[in-house]
C-alpha cells in the first residue's frame, strides 16, 4: 500500500491485523485451506507470515490476477473465495453462508459487491477454478491484471450471482486504507470487548448507536 505502508502487520489486539483476520477466518467451516497470496518481495509481510507455519505463496506483485491462478494451481484449488487483508472484518459466518449459496446454485461467480450494500470491508468473492483459468489465458489491461476477478465480472459467459442486503450498508467503512481507518478498528473493538467472533449484525447494530 503506498497510501498506508506496512498496513496489514500494523499492531492489534497484540497481534499484527493480518493475524486477527486470520483468526476470524479459521472460524469457517465451509473451507479446507487459507492460502497467503503475496508479492514476491521478501518484505515485513513475508517475515511476519513466515515465523508462523502458514501456506504462503509469492507471486507478482501487480498481476494479482496471475498470482491468484498459479497459488491455486499449486494447492489445486477447486473453489476460491477471495478475502482480501485489508478487510480485517470478514465475517466467518457469511463466508461459510456465501459457500453453501455457491455449491447450491452452481455459479461461476458469487460476490456481495456487484450490487454494493454490504459494509465496505465484508467483501466476499467466491469462484470456480475453471473461471479463474479462463480470465488468466484471456484477460488483456493491466486492470483486469491487478484486480483478479474484473474479466469475469464483466463477461455474460460465466453464471453470476450477487447477494445484497435489503437496506444499503455500503457507508459502513470497515477497511483499511488510511492511518484513520485503523483508529475506527480500535474503536470497534473497544466497543465489543475485544471479542473476535462478532459479525455483519452487531457491526450494524454498534453503528446505528455509535455513528461517531
């Protein structure tokens, strides 16, 4: 990150962020692997991933699209859902949700960001092995490169799915980008007894009573 360096091992909870994201994400039941997609610069990130025994894959640093697609061949993955580590939010609970809606409706692409209405930071993306393929061998701009899953969201091949909440949350900012951003994680977490298991309702309950 250029607008917020080092951002994802920033201390929290005693811990770097990118461990408290872990923790959530060990809490899914639906998964069988969590994978460290990085660059491949042996930088902070990689030091901090690799005193832990963590699978770690190192690829480019701006075709992420790339980087996706060889760190799922190398583990064979079948489905991948795409959590990024600025999101130290996710909700284990819609992930494992997110999956079921995926294996029953046999899509290609599932995301709640087609729509936005989900809190900005409970961004899921889920999809096929065989899609992730094809936008590699087919995918051309740099965007398409840097942002993985643009080729499969804009093409009428592939069967989508978007799931959206009734009312909008998108004002919800629960991502980290800015030094700012990581004052309101703290708050959050002051606010729920530094509690890890909490989700996508008391996020929503604890910013309708505590805007500021």
């Amino acid at each position: 990150s250029t607008r917020f360096p080092s951002k994802v091992i920033q201390i929290v909870n005693k811990k770097s962020m990118i461990f408290f994201l872990l923790e959530r994400l060990k809490k899914c039941k639906k998964i069988d692997k969590i994978v460290f997609a990085i660059p491949n610069i042996k930088n902070k990130l990689f030091k901090v991933l690799k005193k832990k025994k963590l699978n770690i894959f190192l690829g480019s640093e701006h075709n992420v699209l790339e980087r996706y697609y060889l760190a799922s061949r190398k583990f064979k993955a079948k489905t991948i859902i795409r959590i990024t580590g600025d999101c130290p939010f996710a909700d284990y609970n819609l992930i494992d949700r997110f999956i079921e809606i995926f294996n029953k409706k046999k899509v290609d692409y599932l995301s709640n960001n087609l729509n936005l209405s989900f809190p900005h930071g409970l961004d899921i993306e889920i999809f096929t092995y065989k899609a992730l393929e094809k936008s590699y061998f087919n995918a051309e701009s740099d965007y398409e490169k840097e942002h993985v899953t643009p080729y499969i969201r804009k093409n009428e091949y592939f069967k989508k799915m978007n799931i959206y909440l009734k009312k909008n949350f998108h004002k919800i900012r629960l991502t980290i980008d800015f030094k700012k951003d990581l004052e309101v994680m703290k708050n959050v977490l002051k606010l729920t007894n530094e509690r890890t298991d909490f989700g996508l309702k008391e996020i929503i309950d604890l910013f309708n009573k505590k805007k500021k």
